[in-house]
C-alpha cells in the first residue's frame, strides 16, 4: 500500500504544477492532498517526506502550507517533524512553505528549529518572513505561560 500510496502522491504533486496557487485559498491539489492525509494518517506524511526532494518547490511550498493549516489530530506530531524537516530545504520556496506552515500550527515547540533556521538563512526577505513567525510563536509561549 505504501508503494501505491507514494505513486499516487507523487501523480497528485505532478498534477498540481499545473495549477494556479493563491494564498489562503483551496484547490483541486489542495483538497485531494488534505484528503488523503486524512484517510491514510501518517503513511501520507512519511510518503511525502520522501518525495520532498523530487518534488516541484512550488507544489511542495504549497503542500507543507496546507500540512500546517489542517486540523487532523492524528497526525500532529508527522506533521510537525515533516515541517521542521523542511525549514532547511535547498529551495527558498519550500522553506518559506514550511515557515507558513508551522505559523499556522502555531505551536510554540517549533521555536529552537525556526531559531536554527534563521540563523542559517541567507535570503533576507525570508530570514525576516521566519523572524515574523517565531515572534508569533513567542507571542503564542507567552500567553500559555500566563494562563498556567
């Protein structure tokens, strides 16, 4: 199944280098992606794990903002690792994607990772892109603080 899984992954990435992204907004890619993490768990996560160097930047940038921003508790934890893995991506886009994603899980454990990638980025409009999410973050740490 994995195999299968992976191919058809891979045939919905290829597909979606067609298809126009808009911020915030859904498309065929996006639902068919989130859809299919929500029937297959982890194995879709893993599966795009390994299909994250192969994959079209822009197609992968948008598939780790979806990653991010959808609600799926069973995967949580995949989803996280797979979006700090990317945050050292060689592509700025996918990087940036990763960046977007982890905002929107706005979970405060992201910090060390995105300190780590900031350090390391060279781009400068992205390195400030990071610099926004990890004082949401911080922000985020803050107010759990207070409230415990």
């Amino acid at each position: 199944m994995r195999d299968n899984l992976r191919e058809w992954l891979q045939r919905l990435c290829w597909a979606g280098r067609e298809e126009v992204f808009e911020d915030g907004m859904e498309s065929n890619f996006s639902r068919e992606l989130v859809a299919c993490i929500e029937e297959h768990g982890e194995a879709a996560i893993h599966a795009i794990c390994e299909l994250t160097d192969t994959v079209n930047p822009s197609v992968l940038s948008e598939a780790l903002r979806w990653i991010g921003h959808m609600a799926h508790n069973d995967t949580y934890q995949a989803r996280f690792n797979l979006l700090t893995f990317c945050l050292t991506h060689s592509y700025a886009r996918v990087r940036d994607g990763a960046g977007l994603g982890l905002a929107s899980m706005d979970d405060p454990q992201a910090i060390p990772y995105l300190e780590r990638a900031i350090a390391a980025e060279r781009i400068p409009e992205l390195k400030h892109d990071m610099e926004m999410v990890l004082a949401q973050l911080t922000a985020t740490a803050a107010e759990l603080r207070a409230i415990c």
